[in-house]
C-alpha cells in the first residue's frame, strides 16, 4: 500500500509584510480571544481591537521602519522551511511539501489549507515554531487551524510536534548561540564573567491564572537547564519583555533587570532571547534598538545580545529530528481534526 501523502505545516505568529500592512496586523491581533478574552467578545472583541490597533499603529510602523519597513519573520519562516525539506530529503524522506501558515499575517492559515488541498495532502505533520506552550500562541494556531480545516471539510490524518522547550538538541542549539555570543562579545570579556540574562516574551498574569497556561514553567525550565548544564559557573537571570498596558505582567522585566545590574555595577551582560526561533521585532527593535542603549545610558559598560536561532544549522538539526520522530509513528496513531480538545490537552501536558 503506497503512503499517504505527506505534508508539513510549520506555524508561526506572523508579521507585516509592509507599513500598511502594520495597522491590520495590530487588528488580526487584538481580535483573537486566545490573546485577549472579554466578557461578551461577540460584542466587544473586535471594537476594542480596531482602537487598539488605530492607538498603536504610528508607534508600531516607526518599530518597523528600523527593520527596512516590514518583519523579517516569514523570510526566515520560509528558510526554515527550505532547509527543514532539504535536510528531510538527505535522510531519505523524498522533497515533502512544506507550507506556512502565520496566525496574524500573509501567508494566513486559510492560503495554507487551500494549497494543502489542492495538492492533496493525505497527512498532516504540524511544527509549531514555538518552542514553550502556550495557549496563546501553539494554542491560538491550533484552534485557527481546526476552524479553517472544518470549514473548507479538510479532513486528514495529524500529528503537531510536541512543545520542545526541553529537547537535548533545542537547548544545545540555544547553548550554541550563547557560545557564539560569549566568544564575539565586543570587549574581550573573560566568558566565565559574564552574566546571562535570558529573556522571554511576556503573557499577563491573569492569562496564566485563567488557562493554567504552562508557559512559565517551560521558559524557566529552559533558562535553568542551560544555564547549569551548559554555563554553570556563569550568573543567570530570567526576564520577560513585550509587556504593554497597564495589568500584570509575568516579571520581571528586562529593563528592572538592567536598571538592577547597574547599581550592583555588573558589567559584562549578554541578553538570550529564549522564547523566539527567529529574528523579528523583539528582537531587532525592543532588544537591540531598546534595551542595549538603556544599558548604555545606565553606565552598564558591556552589553550585547546572542544571535537568534534562525536558520543555524543545530536549530534545523532540531526541527529535523521533531518533524522525523513524527514520520516515523504509524499514520493509524494520529489525530483528525475532531481530536483537536485532547490534542491541545495534550500539548499543554507537554
């Protein structure tokens, strides 16, 4: 009996292609209840999105200009995706189709289902490019995924990676961009001298309550695994970033962290941005255009950030050996779209 044919589907947030596009990002955004959950959200979802996003768009636009105008974040999507395939091909798997689906922005889910269709895919492999669950990210995608797929009756075998927070060769590769950033530091510190401060995108804590979100725990887990296997005589510290508004927010944040290390007079910081695969706003603007000149006008002599996973070859070393553990279970075990409850359950477990 010939295999089913198989497709991967990688899942990402997403980002505006152009400063256009930036204010309908902001909407996409905002309108989804995963990331903002309102009493009533028939009613008031999508008004509070459309002021959010009118609020928010010249500064967002201005974020984006630094980075040539729109987000680089599908460029590196897609390079992921290339070198996912070809990597799949050398160990025997043939060219498998890979396709992208961004939760807020062009390529969006329903491009990638239709594509999907029209080549028709029998199975479905899905890699979430979020490292931690979250249900407001893997979550999010999981559910738009399910929503499109039963809409267009899309019905086929799926399997979706489990989170990878934990994975021997995730945490190496993110130990290697810590290595590269200790032996490229600008100031010839000493490596052992150096003080990690790992950073990860905030969520509001009345989220984690509500949902009993794992996210928390798998961003430490990752921050300590590293620092004591990989960098144990290094100090470390875990902070998040992105928060806005004025509700909690997971914490603490980078910028208390920096204004800290200043009045101990710590010198020698590198910054790891442990929550994102590829380089984008946060990592390009808040840390690099942020951050590194607050650290400056704080008197902090060295600070620098590590470089982002994007398409290193120990992050496609890991995405390979996700996507191929998932190859090799018998189709028999995956799960339609009807499963999707016990899927998220599962992934949340994860």
């Amino acid at each position: 009996m010939a295999s089913p044919k198989t497709g991967i589907l990688l899942l990402n947030l997403g980002g505006p292609d152009s400063l256009e596009a930036v204010k309908p990002f902001l909407y996409n955004l905002f309108s989804d209840p995963d990331i903002i959950k309102l009493p009533f959200s028939e009613i008031f979802q999508k008004p509070l999105a459309w002021y959010i996003s009118t609020e928010r768009e010249h500064e967002a636009q201005r974020n984006y200009r630094l980075m040539g105008g729109k987000s680089p974040i599908l460029d590196f999507t897609q390079a992921q995706g290339e070198a996912l395939q070809q990597a799949l091909a050398e160990q025997g798997h043939g060219s498998l189709p890979i396709y992208v689906a961004m939760r807020y922005w062009h390529p969006l889910t329903e491009a990638a289902v239709d594509q999907m269709i029209r080549d028709g895919i029998e199975r479905l492999i899905v890699l979430p490019l979020y490292p931690h669950f979250s249900y407001t990210t893997t979550g999010s995608s999981l559910n738009e995924l399910k929503r499109v797929m039963e809409a267009r009756n899309f019905r086929v075998p799926i399997t979706v990676v489990p989170p990878y927070y934990n994975h021997p060769s995730y945490l190496q590769a993110v130990a290697e961009t810590i290595r590269v950033g200790m032996e490229t530091n600008p100031w010839g510190c000493p490596p052992e001298e150096i003080q990690l401060l790992f950073s990860a995108h905030s969520l509001p804590i009345k989220h984690v309550k509500r949902t009993k979100d794992p996210y928390p725990q798998h961003i430490l887990h990752t921050a300590r695994t590293i620092a004591e296997q990989a960098f144990p005589g290094n100090p470390w510290e875990l902070c998040y970033q992105s928060q806005v508004g004025k509700m909690q927010w997971l914490g603490p944040s980078v910028d208390g962290a920096l204004h800290y290390f200043a009045g101990k007079n710590i010198d020698n910081i590198l910054v790891v941005a442990i929550s994102f695969v590829s380089d984008h706003v946060e990592t390009l603007v808040e840390i690099d255009n942020m951050y590194l000149p607050l650290a400056r006008e704080l008197k902090i002599q060295y600070c620098h950030r590590a470089p982002a996973l994007n398409t290193r070859p120990a992050f496609i070393q890991t995405i390979t050996e996700l996507v191929t553990a998932e190859l090799e279970k018998p189709p028999e075990e995956s799960m339609d779209s009807q499963s999707f409850p016990e899927l998220l359950k599962a992934q949340a477990a994860g």
